[in-house]
C-alpha cells in the first residue's frame, strides 16, 4: 500500500492519477462528508439485507452472515439504507451528524 | 506497395482507417464528416477492416466509447467536425488526461450560431487546450500521411497523447485529388503492433482509471501532461522521416513556400496554404519578396521551428480561419507570443477569413500581399485585424 501521506514529484507520480492498488479506498476515509448518519439499532434489525444490498459504497458492515454495523468512516450519509429497511419500527434512522458528533462528545466526556 | 490513386478528403481518411485497421471505432455522423465514417462501415461491412464499430447516439458517446476501449487496451479511432467536437469537449479532455492515444480527425467546420455546415476552423481552435496534438492538412495526401504518423506519434510511450488531424470541410474532404497511398500490410508494419500503456481489462494488474484527484495530486499529473508534448515535438520529428524514408514524402514541422528569402512572411493552414501558395508566385513574378510558412503541427506549437522560419522577414502577415472573440485569431496569437519570446524584431499582422466557408481566393492573397507591401514601406503597422472577403 502507497502511503499517501508523502507526496510525489510529478516525475515520480502514477501517470494520469490511475491508482494501481486495488481496493487502496478502504485507506482513503470519506465519512466527514456527512450531513446525517445512519444509526443502526441491532435488536430492531431483522437481517434482511437490504441496506447491504442497496448501499452505494460499501459501508454496511457483515460478518459471518449478520449484519453488524455501519462503516462510519466510509458512510457518506446518503441515507438509502434508512430508506430502504422495511423492518418496523425501522432499524436505521438517519440523524444530524452534528447532533450526532455532540452525543459522541458527550460521551467520551463523561468516560473521561 | 504504392499506389497512385484520386479520392477525395474523406475517402483519403477512410482509406487511412482501413490500412490501420484499428480494434475499435466509435461512429457518430455529422457532415461534411459523415462520408468518411460511411466509408469505414462499407469497409468493416464487407470484411475489409476487423474493427469493431460501434454505433452511438451521440459524440459525447462516440468519445465514451472511445475513452472506454482505449483504457481497455485496444488501438482506438473516431472521426468528427464541428458541433460534433463541441458535444465532445467533456470527453475529449479527459481522453488526453488519462493518456489515451486516440486518433480522430477532425472535418474542420465553423461552429453554431447561426448554423453553418461549412469550413473554418473554429472547431479545432476551441479544442487547443484541450492536450491533444493537432497536425493541419493541406490536401488528401498531407490527410492520408498524417493520418498514419498521428497513430505512431500518439502511442508513443513518451507522449501517449490522442491526435486531431485536421482539414477543411467540403474544401478538401469532398474534393478529389490524386495521391499516393500504401498497402495495409506496409502501414502495418510501420505503426507496428500495439502495446497499450495500461489496460482496466489486464487481470494481472488490476487498476482504477476515474478516481478523484484531490488538490495534493491533480496538479503533478497535468505537469505529466506538459512533458508529454514536449516529448511529442521530438517524437514528430522522428516519426516524419521514418515515414519520409518510407515513402519519400518528407513533411516537416511547417511547409514553407519561397520562404528562405522572404521580406514578407504569410502564415496560413489547412486548404487555404495551397491558394496562398498560387498568389504568391504570381506576387514574386510581379517583384514582391513574398513567402509562405504553412504549419503542420498547431499542438505541441513548435515555437524554435517557426521562429527560425520567420526571423528574416521584415513583415509577416497570419492568416486565421477563426476568431478568438476579444482577442485576434488564435494562430496569430501564439506566432506573436512565439515571437516575443525568441526576439524577432519583425512587425506582425492578423488577417482574418474565410468564416463559416467563405471562400478564399488567389486574387484575394494577391490583393492582400500588395496591401502588405504598401505596409512594408510606409511602415504603418495596424494592429486591429483584416478582415478579407468581409463585406464592409
């Protein structure tokens, strides 16, 4: 894997941008895009797939068959997973990152 | 293996596309290109070429479909004009970007509004930026030569750059001349096979053509990019006289006309070079010194070449078949930068003609060569540009 972190002379760059390491993305982390996240609640989940199948990127995270989560680093907020889960009540709900990055402050606050 | 034959400008191109015999071609009509393309399918129709061809509904696709095949490894062709390059301009950037080595000619033809179907070379003219080298014809030989070169020059590891090869709608694409044409098995061996520079379809080396170049990383590759024309003029230069050797027909950088000696310069492209070149021997009959540069290579502009074709004459006068609005016609914006940076002490002028198809004529040269002889001695530079054949 390229460390991107140090940059190239033009001489030395890959021509054209083309990226020549397969699946490098995974290092590349696009969740601060987000204007709302996805929060996935696990007991409201009923493992249909769906979120998993429809997701744009690949942030609906799976293991051994369950799904266990969404790859927030990754996530762009898009919010078809939400739109998509016909689990009721709905095992995604999409809320404000804002809000959602206060919460995780606050939290780590409180640990502390 | 050569052969002298009479065809017209775009059966000269399509002649060309059945001795490369390219993997794939994306087609899309659009006059006065359409017959070239109408060629190549009667070829690939009756076997005589093993293209695939693939029919779009559009230029912008035509050009997709070109990026596509080409990042897939196979030696790709298209040809267009006029509105049709104008729907291309998205994809025509990014096949010079991504180092594709398409070839396409380009039918020149003078762009909407209003709509006109004929000849001028604002189409071209817009797309110079665009980083693909672009090589101006003057008749179906220089069309059918340039053709060949442009596949050799464009796969070049060290350029790895799509070519325009340019000439003028109806003017030369529907007009027949005699020329002297190779066989598919020599032209075959001189492109030689091709060997891409990448291929999204090599398993063994999985790649990702498309990702987003952010701020830290666009700037390098569009450096890359500069360094590719660079090595384009040299690569030009080499490949010319192969095929020189190959064929006798010896082109250069420019075409120059009675130039060695010339007080007064003429810098004209495409059909027009060929009526300059009549008026001027009928105007050094008459006692003026009068000579023409006709440029080959608009893209990379060969700047050293042209300023040492130009640096003894005590006028030169460009002659632009296009206008960049604002500004003068283009060709003579580059010669006067040209100029400036190699010191020519040599008053330059802009004559603009020849919009929308207008013809051109010997007496109109030879008008404008005794106008520029009377610049010659009063020394009365006029830096707005003529306008010939304009009503006014």
């Amino acid at each position: 894997m390229r460390d991107y972190s140090k940059l190239l002379n033009w001489q030395e760059e890959p021509m054209s941008g083309i990226i020549e390491e397969p699946g490098s993305s995974v290092h590349y982390h696009t969740g601060s895009w987000r204007s709302y996240r996805p929060v996935w609640d696990s007991e409201k989940c009923i493992q249909c797939f769906r979120c998993w199948a429809y997701c744009p990127d690949a942030s609906i995270l799976a293991e051994d068959g369950k799904i266990t989560g969404i790859d927030l680093d990754h996530c762009k907020g898009c919010g078809i997973c939400a739109k998509e889960c016909p689990a009721k009540p709905a095992a995604i709900e999409m809320v404000l990152e804002s809000d959602a990055r206060e919460k995780d402050r606050e939290a780590a606050g409180k640990d502390s | 293996m050569a052969e002298k034959i009479a065809l017209t400008g775009n059966e000269a191109g399509a002649l060309a596309f059945k001795h490369i015999n390219p993997d794939v071609v994306g087609v899309y009509p659009i006059t006065p290109q359409t017959e070239l393309m109408h060629d190549v399918a009667k070829y690939v129709h009756d076997g005589d070429m093993d293209t695939e061809l693939v029919t779009v509904e559009s230029e912008h696709s035509a050009m997709s479909v070109c990026v596509g095949s080409s990042a897939g490894g196979a030696r790709t062709m298209t040809a267009t004009c006029g509105q049709g390059l104008a729907l291309m301009w998205e994809i025509i950037y990014i096949a010079s970007s991504y180092r594709l080595p398409i070839v396409m000619p380009v039918v020149n033809r003078a762009l909407s509004a209003p709509i006109n179907i004929h000849c001028d070379h604002s189409d071209s003219m817009g797309a110079r930026d665009s980083g693909w080298i672009q090589l101006f014809c003057e008749d179906s030989q220089e069309i059918y030569d340039n053709m060949i070169m442009a596949i050799k020059i464009a796969e070049n590891k060290d350029v790895l750059l799509p070519v325009m090869v340019c000439f003028d709608g109806f003017i030369i694409s529907h007009t027949m001349q005699v020329l002297e044409v190779l066989d598919r098995e020599t032209v075959s061996k001189f492109i030689g096979e091709y060997k891409p520079a990448y291929s999204v379809l090599d398993l063994d080396k999985p790649i990702t053509v498309g990702g987003l170049d952010l701020p830290p990383f666009y700037f390098e590759h569009k450096r890359q990019q500069v360094e590719g024309m660079k090595k384009a003029e040299e690569v030009i230069d080499k490949v010319t006289k192969e095929y020189g050797e190959l064929t006798g027909r010896n082109y250069g950088f420019y075409n120059g006309h009675q130039l060695e000696d010339a007080e007064i310069a003429l810098v004209a492209m495409g059909s027009a070079a060929g009526t300059a070149k009549a008026a001027v021997d009928i105007a050094r009959e008459n006692g003026i010194k009068v000579g023409l540069m006709e440029p080959r290579v608009f893209r990379p502009f060969p700047e050293e070449k042209f300023a040492s074709a130009l640096e003894n004459a005590k006028l030169t006068c460009v002659f632009d078949r296009s206008i960049s609005f604002g500004n003068k016609g283009p060709l003579a914006i580059e010669i006067k930068s040209m100029a400036y940076d190699y010191e020519l002490d040599v008053p330059i002028v802009n004559a603009i003609y020849g919009l929308g198809g207008r013809d051109i004529t010997v007496e109109d040269f030879t008008g404008h060569i005794n106008k520029l002889a009377e610049i010659c001695k009063s020394g009365d530079i006029e830096h707005e540009p003529a306008y010939i054949g304009l009503r006014e």
